[in-house]
C-alpha cells in the first residue's frame, strides 16, 4: 500500500499519545480511523479499499473525479467542526461515489409520519445508559449494497429486546424481513413503522439469522411452521420526539434500543466525533438503531448502531448530538414489545 497502512497507524497513535484529552468524554471504543494523511493519493485509497477497476479505464477517471470531489465536500464540512468533539469527515470506502450513487445504494428508507409524543417524562434518569454495556445490542452488520437498513433497525430492535428480557442475545434474520416484508420493496427500500405493523398483524417469528442467512440480496420468501421457534413483535409505538429528546431518553431506557429514521446524506464522508452541524431533518432516507446516550461531556449525544460495517464511522457507530432534532433523529422513533 505504498506506506499507507503504516502512515494511518502512525498517525492514530501520535493523536493518542500527543492528544490525550481528546476523548476525555468518548470513551476509547468511540474514536474514528483518520485518512486525512493520504486523503490526495488515490493510488492508496484503492489499495486500502481494494478497488479493482483498471488504471486509466473509463471507471479510473470516474471514480477518480468523485474521490477528487468528496476531498471538497470535506474541506466544506470540515469548516463546522470548530469544537473539540465535533464531527471529523474525509476518506472513507464511499469516497469514490458521487452523492447520487450513494444516496441509491444505500439511503433507501422511507419515513411513515409518526404522532407526536405526548406521555410522561422519565424522572430521575441517567446521564448516560449505554445498553451495550447490558450485553443486549447484537454486533455492528453491513448491509453492503442493498438498501435494507429499515430491515437491520427493526431486528436490532427486536433482538435486544429478547434478551432484555432475559433470552440468550441471538441475531435474528435481517434477510427474512427483507423476503418477506410485502409491504415493503426489499433491497429497493423500506420503512420501519410498516415493517413493525407487518409484523404485529402477521405474528410472524423471526428465526435465528443461521437459519436464515443474510445475502444483501431480495430473495424468495421462507416460510416456517407455526410451531418453528422464533421471535415474534406483539406490539411497538412509534412517536415523534421532535422538541422533547429527554422524553426519547426515557423511552430508550424503559423500552430498549429504539428504531429510528434519519437524514443520512452527509454521512457519506463522516469518519467519526459528533454529528452538530448540517444533517437536517427534513429529508428522512434512512433507518439506525439508537442504543444509548451521554450527557456527561460538553455535548450530549445520542449513540446510534448503524448497518455499513465496522470499518465505517466508530466502529460503526455514529454520534448524533441530543437537541435540536438533528439528523432528524426525533421525528419517527420506534420501540419495540415483545
């Protein structure tokens, strides 16, 4: 990789050693992966994300023009992050697609309007509840180029409700709610809140992901006995928390981890930190699991599961600052009961 590799460790570890504080209110698991150090050399970027498109060929200069133009977007986005947490953009494996291709391959969810909430406020909450640190959140998936997030933030939401509940935490099949799911469009597109009703009205049971194996592809639909074990969703409520995030932190902390719908379309160069600035919550396009929160530092924010692997963001993860409803993270919010 022409030094690459060992350019971004070493510089991983110069932050860590000169930088200390940095992560003072992120705990050590909550830190992003830097390319910035090779963020011109495309020859490396191709060899770290093991493109395989020819030299010179027409795809060579096309991917190369998208690469050149998303190493602007970040110089833009970057002018935002003037605090020290907040977030950090550049190279990362969609650098190479233009906004359009990523927004089709990946920002396939559609939001169902949801009531605003109108319950009580949790007293006495935590200032931070992390449901990781439960054992009850199943790892980080990649949905790869199939638009099924709205599939992977339901079965998140379900599978850490099952063990909440005192089960053994199993991953549940991402891929039999994508075959089956006829209200919705398989890798083409979906929404939450009509897979959660899909699923209270059907009562069908979810079976353990080995059984029915993810493929990031829509398939023919399974079905299973009456008597096959699995996991089934009784009821769920989806609200919007727009204005009132302390009351979505009470729903976290009773209910589970929470289906959401967001606007992801500047999550195509994030790298990690906390999401502040221009996420707007007017265009939501795709689906996250929110398991946690923290308002112990000098922004709180919420900690959100997302489905395009480990390799992405924090390790998977993104943070999205409470407040404000950014990234539009309070407008359609689903729990789950099992």
């Amino acid at each position: 990789m022409k030094g690459g590799h060992w350019i971004l460790v070493a510089a991983v570890k110069l932050c860590t050693l000169a930088f200390p504080s940095c992560c003072q209110n992120v705990s050590t698991n909550e830190t992003y992966t830097d390319f910035d150090s090779f963020a011109e050399d495309f020859d490396t970027f191709r060899e770290h994300f093991h493109r395989t498109y020819e030299v010179n060929s027409e795809e060579f200069h096309r991917r190369h023009f998208y690469y050149q133009n998303s190493i602007q977007r970040h110089a833009y986005l970057q002018n935002f992050s003037s605090t020290l947490h907040s977030a950090k953009y550049g190279i990362n494996k969609f650098s190479d697609l233009s906004q359009e291709e990523f927004k089709d391959l990946f920002l396939r969810a559609a939001a169902d309007r949801a009531p605003p909430y109108s319950g009580p406020k949790t007293e006495g909450l935590p200032a931070k509840f992390d449901w990781r640190e439960k054992a009850v959140v199943a790892p980080v998936q990649d949905q790869e180029t199939c638009g099924s997030c709205w599939a992977f933030s339901v079965v998140g939401a379900m599978q850490s409700v099952h063990a909440i509940g005192g089960s053994p935490l199993i991953q549940l099949s991402v891929q039999q709610v994508l075959d089956c799911s006829y209200r919705n469009k398989g890798c083409s597109g979906g929404s939450p809140v009509r897979t959660l009703n899909w699923l209270k009205q059907t009562k069908v049971k979810l079976v353990p992901q080995k059984e029915y194996p993810y493929k990031a592809k829509t398939g023919i639909c399974h079905f299973f006995s009456q008597s096959h074990g699995g996991v089934s969703v009784k009821n769920f409520t989806a609200h919007d928390f727009s204005g009132q995030e302390e009351a979505m932190m009470g729903q976290l902390v009773e209910k589970g981890p929470l289906a959401a719908i967001v606007d992801a379309v500047s999550w195509q160069d994030y790298l990690g930190g906390i999401i502040q600035h221009h996420c707007s919550s007017q265009w939501s396009n795709h689906a996250v699991l929110i398991v946690g929160y923290n308002t112990m530092g000098d922004i709180p924010y919420w900690i959100v599961q997302n489905s395009w692997g480990t390799t992405w963001g924090n390790e998977g993860y993104v943070y999205i600052r409470i407040g404000g409803n950014v990234c539009g993270i309070a407008d359609s919010v689903a729990a789950v009961v099992l």
